[in-house]
C-alpha cells in the first residue's frame, strides 16, 4: 500500500441501527441517501456481525480488537483499563502522532483522558433542543415498549446535530494532521421518537414485514420473561408497525446527520486524503420476534448484524462494485483496518483481522465464520445492571428479569457461517437454524437428527474459536529475575 501520507479518520458511529435497514442492503423502504452514496464511493458490507449485542461491550470490542471473553468485558460497567495495557485503538493513534477528536468519553478508563484523547467536545448547555417526546404514565400500555411518538411539529436541532456541527467546525478550523474524529451519536437508540418531517415520513402500512413472535421455548427464557414483563404481547400489529415507523424517521435523521458531515469533510479539502467509516455498536428488534431493544444473550441478526460502510483514501484502489461485499466480517475487525491504515506498530495481541485485502478485491473471503457472545454465571450479580430495579424505571423488566432469574441470563455464544447459526447456552437449550431455509430464526432445529454433522461442526468451530482466543499475553513481559532483559516488540509492524 503506497502512500505520502497517513490518511485522517473519520469515523461516525451510530447506536442500536440494524443491519438490514439501510438502503444499500436493498430495504426499498427505508431512506438512507448519505449512507447510500457513501456505500457507493467506498465499500459496504452486508454481513458485518457484533461481538456483543449491548453498548458497552461492544465498543471494547471493536476498539480492543479483542473478543469480549479475553478480559471479561461482557457487561456494561467493566471498561478497558489504560493502566492495564488494555489496547485501546484511540490511544494507538494519538501515541504516533493523530490528533483525536471525541465528542464522548467512550468505555476507557484512565489517569488522565488525554493519554487518548487530544480534545473532548461537549455541546454547550442550551446550544441544542431536547426531543425527549411527550411524557408517558408507567401504566400506559406503551410505556415499556420505549415508544414516545412524536417529538415536535418541525425539525429540531437535538444532541445529536450539535455533535456533528462540533464535528463540522473541527474539519472548518484547519486542523492538525493527521487527525482522527470520532463521532458517536445516540440515534436512533430508542426511546423510540422523533420530530416531523420524519415522524410521519413513512407509512405505516407499507413497512417491510415485522418478524413474527416465536412460539414459547424456542429461544431463552430471558426473552421470553423480559417480553411477559414489558407487556409486549399486549400490543398488536398496528402498534409494531407504529414503532418500526418512528425507528425509520430516526434512522432517516441520523443519515442526514451523516450527510452534513460528509459535505463538510468534502467542502475543507479532506475527502481525498481521509478513510471515512460508518457503522453502530449493535442492532435493535423493532418489533421483531415481539419485542423491542435488545438482549445481552440474544443474538438474531436483527441485534447481531449492523451497518459497516468504508470509504478509502484515493491511493487505496477500490473497485467499483454493483452490490455490497457480502463476506463475513465482525466488527472488531474495525481495529486492524485502522491499524493498517494509520501504519501502527503492533503492540498487543489482538484478533482483528484487516478488512483493507477483501475491500480492495485482493482477497475474496475474510471469515469462515462470526461469533457473538455475552451473559453471565449464576454466582456473577456484580454483572447485572444496577439500574432499574424497581417497577416504573424503564429498564426495569430487562433489568429485573437479570436479578430475579440469574439462570435466565446465563452465558451464551454464537457462531454463525453463510449456512447456519448455532447458539450454545449455559444454562438452557441449545439453538440451531438453517439461515438459507429458515432465514428469520424462528425453528430450532438443535434436536433435529438430521442435523446432527452440523452440530458437530459449529461445536468444534466454538472448541477452536475459544483455544486460539482464550487469553492475549502481553507484549511488556516481567523479568522473572532483577536485571534480566526481555525482548521489545513495540516497533513490530503489521
């Protein structure tokens, strides 16, 4: 890879969008133009998997290049460690040189933030309007389904535009390079409501199909416990499609977002010379299997697959392509890439793999296989949410379900090929599907004889998975005795 320069980064992450709601992915319903004509200069990828279906654990996975397990980080308030030499991708960048931007302080913790951070932007108190959406009575039947409907008349400048605006007047300001921004909006994480024009820009009924409810036992007793409490049988189709509407507007409001920003980058003379990446921490139900947010140990596509768009710099050669590349990727592999490009020395033991050999057409494939993984042991309370334990808190029914049933959110993982997705449970009954006859996981198929070489095979991909990833030693070793020298790996390249 030939080059002059290290290319800026750009890289906008959104919260909760799913994979299959993108334009480029053929949703001929859902409007994502920006997104779309980024897909179209850069690569997009159809199948880009999560390695935890929750915030925080994911972005220490893709900003770790390390899968959950190998430190524990599969709950919400266990963060990557600066003092433990946890890598962390922002760190990398600005100990050679980037100037990073943020505009929230992600799951890092640290002396001093600015051993990751170069400048943290916060938006001025008052510089933006609140879209909280109208208020809702705990006993109102909509209330646990996080729907709050319409959340003004006009379009209104919220939390979200003013992060990106902060964004846009950093590229204005002519800024030291290289400079990675790191652009996180909350959107469209639910609640689910936003303002017209979005709020009434799709009609209810020509949505794309609602995936339907699964018939009791076929998947975690969590999700079924969870749905029972939120009250969510309760609702019918209308209200489903009443949600997955407001979703769309708030998808549709972040990829205008998205559109600002990409202008700016263009107007201030950086396009060329800068890797723009879009994707989001994880997806959302919708409605999907009559449920709404997400679970830390489910792992339908609908939570697990997300939007994963690259635009390259102009010395990286990409080839014009008609459709997405559809090989298997995960998102962790996000760490490498911009390892890659940035030129890092290797420093830790990561299990990212760059996505620069399959963008470029160098290679075809990537992955044989994906994993995804989270819950908790029964004896392990210090991991369940400490928030939202009492009826009326929104969270309560996910949260409380986690305390009063520990074996309900028991550990899991996923491996999923092309073909087939295996879910293998602690604490509950497997769960086997045939993607290409049973596309939207609704028939578990694990005692199903007929299956029975298929299980075999997704068992011994999770025994392999799990030796080659188990643990990463680091590369700063202790001599075993006072004087000893131990060799140095930090100017390893890639």
């Amino acid at each position: 890879m030939s080059q002059t320069k290290r290319p800026n980064l750009i890289i906008f992450i959104a919260d909760s969008w799913r994979g299959k709601d993108v334009g480029y992915l053929e949703n001929k319903v859902i409007r994502t133009p920006h997104a779309d004509a980024l897909a179209g200069e850069g690569v997009a990828f159809s199948n880009c998997f999560v390695q935890n279906t929750v915030c925080t654990p994911s972005r220490c996975s893709f900003m770790s290049g390390r899968y959950p397990h190998v430190k524990g980080h599969r709950v919400q308030e266990h963060k990557l460690v600066i003092d433990d030499d946890d890598p962390v991708i922002l760190k990398e960048l600005k100990d050679q040189g980037y100037y990073v931007w943020c505009n929230a302080i992600p799951p890092v913790k640290s002396g001093d933030i600015h051993e990751w951070c170069s400048e943290l932007f916060t938006p001025a108190p008052g510089s933006y309007e609140s879209n909280s959406g109208p208020v809702m009575d705990a006993g109102d039947p909509l209330y646990y389904s996080f729907y709050r409907g319409k959340a003004g008349d006009k379009e209104m400048f919220i939390r979200d535009d003013a992060i990106v605006q902060g964004a846009i007047d950093f590229l204005a300001s002519g800024p030291p390079e290289p400079f990675c921004l790191f652009i996180t909006v909350s959107s469209p994480h639910p609640p689910f409501r936003v303002e017209e024009p979005y709020f009434s820009m799709y009609d209810r009924d020509k949505l794309p199909p609602i995936i339907a409810k699964p018939e009791p036992g076929t998947k975690s007793a969590f999700l079924d416990r969870v749905r029972e409490r939120m009250g969510l049988e309760r609702l019918g189709e209308d209200e489903f499609k009443e949600i997955l509407a407001v979703y769309y507007g708030m998808i549709t409001k972040t990829d205008a977002s998205l559109g600002r920003l990409t202008e700016a980058v263009k107007q201030s003379g950086h396009w060329d010379d800068s890797a723009v990446f879009v994707f989001s921490d994880h997806g959302e139900y919708a409605g999907d299997y009559c449920m709404v947010e997400k679970s830390q140990n489910d792992f339908e596509d609908s939570l697990s697959r997300v939007p994963l768009i690259i635009k390259y710099p102009s010395w990286i050669p990409v080839p014009k392509r008609e459709q997405p590349v559809d090989a298997l990727v995960e998102l962790l592999d996000f760490y490498a890439t911009v390892a890659e490009l940035a030129g890092l020395p290797e420093r830790h033991t990561t299990f990212s793999r760059s996505l620069v050999p399959v963008s470029t057409g160098e290679a075809h494939e990537h992955r044989g296989q994906v994993f995804c993984e989270g819950g908790a042991l029964v004896y392990e309370p210090h991991t369940h949410e400490p928030n939202g334990l009492w009826p009326g808190a929104l969270y309560w029914p996910r949260v409380g379900v986690q305390n009063d049933y520990p074996e309900f959110h028991g550990k899991v993982v996923m491996v999923r090929t092309r073909e087939f997705k295996y879910i293998k449970r602690l604490y509950e009954r497997d769960e086997l599907y045939d993607l290409a006859n049973d596309p939207d996981e609704l028939h578990n198929l694990i005692e199903d004889e007929s299956y029975a070489d298929v299980r075999q095979d997704m068992l011994e991909r999770l025994v392999h998975w799990y030796m080659e990833t188990v643990d990463a030693v680091p590369y700063r070793l202790d001599p075993r005795r006072a004087g000893e020298k131990l060799p140095t790996y930090a100017n390893e390249k890639r």
